[in-house]
C-alpha cells in the first residue's frame, strides 16, 4: 500500500532522487528555497522523519552527530576517520545474510542497514 505522502514530502523526495547524494537537512532546507519551493526548517525534520519511518529515505549519522539524508536505494558502509571527518565508502557487504535471517526469524521488514567502522586514516595516522 502507498503511503499518502503531503506536498512538503514530495518536494523532498523529488530533491534526493535529482542530487543523488547524502544531504543534510539543513542543505535540504537552502537547496528547496534555492529552488523557490521554501518551507519551514521544522517541516523538512517533520517531512524526512515520515520519509524514513515509510521506508523510503535513510539517515546517516556522522561522528560529529550530523545526520545525512539520501534515498533508500541500497545499503551504505563507511570507513569513518575520527580526526579528518573523511569517509570512505566500502562496496562489499559481509551482513546481507544476516539481514535476511532477522528478518525471518524476528518477523521484521528491514528497509536497509549501515555498517560504519570509526578510526584514523592513513594521512592522519602518520601526522602523530
């Protein structure tokens, strides 16, 4: 069953599926006035939280604590360094069986997983 989705949650949609990257909500709000299709700071927060709670938008934390917005698409894993900020994407996922077996045994619709290792880079490692 589709969800009924409001005019903000559609704007929102529409800008991850054409930026096809992560994004703050901050970013969100500037990219949409940018756009002229300005709405309230609290009703982006308000529109990605229904977004991600229907399955279609995923968050990101960062070490910081900034949460990074993008379209569920597919699952992300990151090498996260806690000096610099860079994170590496990493391509293979050593969980999906995993996933699959929560799922059956917990009876739980998965709608996607993070795995984020936190550490130092190679630069940051040799700046000590």
């Amino acid at each position: 069953m589709k969800a009924i989705r409001t005019r903000s949650q559609e704007r929102i949609l529409n800008l991850l599926k054409n930026i096809k990257q992560e994004i703050s909500a901050q970013d969100i709000y500037i990219e949409l006035r940018n756009l002229n299709q300005s709405m309230g700071l609290a009703t982006v927060y308000r529109s990605l939280e229904a977004l991600k709670l229907e399955g279609q938008v995923q968050v990101r934390t960062l070490s910081n604590g900034e949460a990074l917005y993008s379209l569920t698409q597919q699952d992300k894993h990151h090498l996260t360094c806690l000096q610099c900020g860079i994170s590496i994407p990493i391509h293979q996922c050593p969980v999906h069986e995993v996933e699959s077996e929560l799922e059956t045994t917990h009876k739980f619709k998965v709608f996607y997983h993070t795995l984020e290792f936190f550490g130092l880079c190679d630069k940051c490692q040799n700046s000590h």
